[in-house]
C-alpha cells in the first residue's frame, strides 16, 4: 500500500483518476494548482486507486493524504 501526499499547499484542480482504476507508476492522479501553475500529482507505485482523500476543488496542505494505491 502507498498513500500519495501533496508537497505542497495548493487547490485540487482536477481528479483524472477514480477509486477501483488500476494506474502504472507515473500515471497522474490528480492536478494541482498554486499560483496559476499546473501540478500533476504522479502514482509512485502501480496498482489500484483504493481511496481518494480529496475532492474538485479542495485545498490541500504539504503532507496532505491525496490518494491511497493497494
């Protein structure tokens, strides 16, 4: 199991993934967004998309749980 965690403070953009889809490492998760840049959050590992802890919309803090991959 890895729990994917923002690194920084920034808005939840967009989600491109859904709880239950299976992602290769690499594959983006979700979009951040801090002072007009784009930030895609990356899947460390490969594996299902077990639980997503945010939502559109959403502000996020440095150590914030984002997504949870089994």
């Amino acid at each position: 199991m890895a729990e994917v965690r923002a690194e920084m403070v920034a808005n939840v953009w967009k989600i491109v993934v859904s709880e239950g889809e299976v992602v290769e490492e690499g594959d983006t998760l979700v979009i951040l967004e801090s002072m007009k840049m784009e930030i895609p959050v990356l899947a460390e590992d490969a594996g299902t998309v077990s639980k997503l802890h945010v939502k559109e919309g959403d502000v996020v803090q440095e150590g914030d749980p984002i997504a949870v991959i089994e």
